[in-house]
C-alpha cells in the first residue's frame, strides 16, 4: 500500500513526507501528536486510523517533524481519545538519531554523508541541534567571528651606519683600535635625537646573542638634516677573554628614543683575533763571514727582533762566543756581553748592537765561527727559543 501523506498540524509546519523506503509502524487509534523538547507542535495524525511512524527516516527529517535539540518525545504507546487531544509523553531518547549517526569512517557513516552534508565532520550533519555534544565546534565553524589579527609594523630606523676607515687584518686580544663609522639619515626629514652606536666582533657576520660586544659611544643630541651624515670613530676594545679565531664587524645604530628598528650592518671581510705573544729573535746584521785577526780587536754587529704580536718589555742579556762548531756548548769561549739591558720592543721592530771583542790568540780565522745568544725577561716571556741564537762563519 502506498503511504499515507502526513499533514502539518500546531504551529510547527513540517514537509509532507513520501518516502516509500520509510519504516511503517501501525496503530489503531484515532490521532496523536509528536511534540519537541521545547513543546512545539510537531506533526498531527487526525482522522486516520493508521498512522506512521517516522522510525527509519534521518536525523534531518526527525528535526523537520520536531524542531531543535538532540532529542524528541513520544509515548510507548498512543493514548486513545480526541482528535488532537494527547497527553504529555514520557521521554524517551530519539530512535531516529541513534539510529542516523555512525562514526565517521565507517559504512554508516559514508552512506549517511552521501546524502546529507555533514557540516562539522562528526556525524551529526547539517542538522546538528543546539543541544549536540559538539555544538561549539559548529556554532564556530557556522556563526563564529573571524579573529582579527593585527599585523606588526616595522619602521626602519631613521639613521644608517657604514664604515669608512680600513679596518684591521689581525688583533691581539688586551689591544685596541679606531674603528671609523658614518651616520646617514635614511629618510627625507632632519634627524634630532639621542643615538646608541654598537661595535661587535661576530663569528658569522649576523648580530647575535654570542657577538661580543667591542666598542660603543652615544650621541645624546645628534642633529642631521635630511640624507645628512656625520663620522664617528668608535675605540674597539678587544678584551683577553675573546676566544682566537676570525670574525667580522658588526655595527648597529639605534634611535633610542623612538620604536624603530636599530640599522645592522656586517663588514665585508674578516678579521684575525690573536693571543698576544712575544719573540724575541737574535740575527747578525750581515750574512758575510766576519773577518778576525788572532789577538786583535774585531766587531760583530747584532740585531734583536720582536717578532711577536705586542710589545717587548723587559730586560735582556747578550753573549758573543768563539766555537769550533756551529753549535753552542759549554767548550765555547766567552767573548763580551751585554748584561740586564732594558727593552721595550713593539711588533715588528728591532734594536741592533755592536759588539766589540778581541779574536782568541790561537784562533785561526776560517776556522771557528761566532755565536750570538740572547736570553730574556720580559712581561710576557719569550715564546720561540729556537731563534734566540745566531751563528756566523769567520774569515
């Protein structure tokens, strides 16, 4: 038998409903009516006397006869009586809603989102109710304000720094030097304001938290008009605890008194951090064999070298020998000396003495050579003993 066109009744209007696929249940009675959980009216069976339950339809349609919630009333059984008469139900949950939802994934599931559009993937559907376990997942995804994020803005800072003097190849840790910036205005108005100039040695050319920091100054009223500039000459100081190794020169500039960004720039080569060494090294000035006569007086001329990266400071002694080898030992004769000179030597510089001596009576010229021999104490000992001795031949 073809089914029966159900009527809307109350004031909850609902669809006429011609599934043939729907479950029928039959009861004789005279009418009865569905109401929601909020007491509306839902569907009204009046002047039939078989009716249909709506026991195998979806969760949509279930809501289309009782409007809102997860839930719906009906009795066990119709009560007999008036049509459109009806007491209140006992509640019962919704066959039509345990019987709708499946878990996603599953064959249910894929045969419930074929036909309905399941709005919040959870096996509710478009349908879902306000009294749904997952309500706040749709109410978001349906009628939630959008977040507003506020995007940060970065102003440049307003002053530029370069750097315009040669800057160092090598340093030596406990040292200095005058490392030359130049400040520019980055923008087309005049710059006044108070301005903090940092200077750091750099293992990767990036300013970092394991930069260490050299040299800075402040200019509390600095005043450049527009695309102006001024030079300032920072003192790097590069303190002893700085690790040897190479490492680039990071300058930085900042306007502290506005929210702009500070002005980073690396230089374009690296330099060369040193520990600070002294080498005092001993050399005759001339490479010619010296010419002695037995019993007479001769001169042999002696130059003293730093050779090492800071200064020489200290006291020294010379000694000129007669030797029958190339090598000093105890059967060596003594010819002069110079004993507890004072020196104070920079990098790369050197004193040179004249020793006067007078030949051994036996000596036969060409046939023994000079040794000169220097020992040291200085600030910072002498590093390298292997060039603390000379030799020359004689003639």
């Amino acid at each position: 038998m073809a089914p029966r066109r159900i009527q809307p009744g109350g004031i909850g209007a609902c669809v006429s409903i011609e599934r043939p696929e729907l479950r029928i249940a039959q009861h004789a009675g005279r009418g009865i009516r569905c109401r929601s959980e909020h007491g509306i009216r839902g569907l009204r069976f009046a002047g039939v006397s078989r009716f249909r339950w709506l026991a195998g339809s979806r969760w949509d349609e279930c809501r289309r006869a009782a409007v809102g919630g997860d839930h719906c009333h009906r009795g066990s059984r119709p009560q007999p009586g008036r049509a459109g008469d009806a007491r209140r139900p006992r509640r019962k949950r919704c066959p039509l809603f345990t019987a709708s939802t499946s878990a996603p994934g599953t064959a249910g599931y894929s045969a419930y989102t074929s036909v309905y559009h399941d709005i919040g993937n959870d096996g509710y559907g478009y349908t879902t109710g306000l009294g749904s376990p997952h309500v706040a997942n749709v109410l978001n995804l349906l009628g939630a304000a959008p977040t507003t994020t506020t995007p940060t803005i970065t102003v440049p800072s307003p002053v530029s720094v370069s750097f315009i003097s040669t800057l160092p190849s090598t340093v030596v840790t406990g040292t200095s030097s005058i490392v030359k910036l130049k400040l520019t205005t980055t923008s087309g108005y005049q710059f006044t304001g108070p301005v903090s100039i940092n200077l750091y040695a750099s293992s990767d050319n990036t300013n970092s938290s394991d930069d260490t920091l050299v040299g800075s100054v402040t200019l509390p009223h600095l005043s450049l008009r527009a695309l102006g500039t001024r030079v300032v000459a920072i003192r790097a100081n590069y303190a002893s605890n700085l690790a040897a190794g190479a490492y680039f020169f990071v300058a930085s500039a900042s306007a502290s008194a506005t929210d702009d960004s500070q002005f980073e720039l690396a230089s374009a080569t690296s330099f060369i951090v040193q520990e600070p060494t002294v080498d005092l090294a001993t050399a005759f000035a001339s490479a010619n064999p010296i010419s002695v006569i037995p019993g007479h007086s001769d001169e042999a001329i002696v130059t003293i070298t730093n050779t090492g990266n800071t200064i020489a400071k200290g006291i020294f002694n010379l000694s000129l020998y007669a030797s029958a080898d190339e090598l000093l030992d105890r059967s060596d004769t003594l010819l002069t000396g110079v004993n507890k000179r004072a020196i104070r030597l920079r990098p790369g510089h050197s004193i040179t003495l004249h020793l006067h001596f007078t030949a051994p009576a036996d000596a036969t010229p060409g046939s023994c050579d000079l040794i000169a021999s220097t020992t040291s104490i200085t600030q910072l000992a002498d590093g390298d003993a292997s060039n603390d001795t000379a030799t020359i031949p004689t003639a």
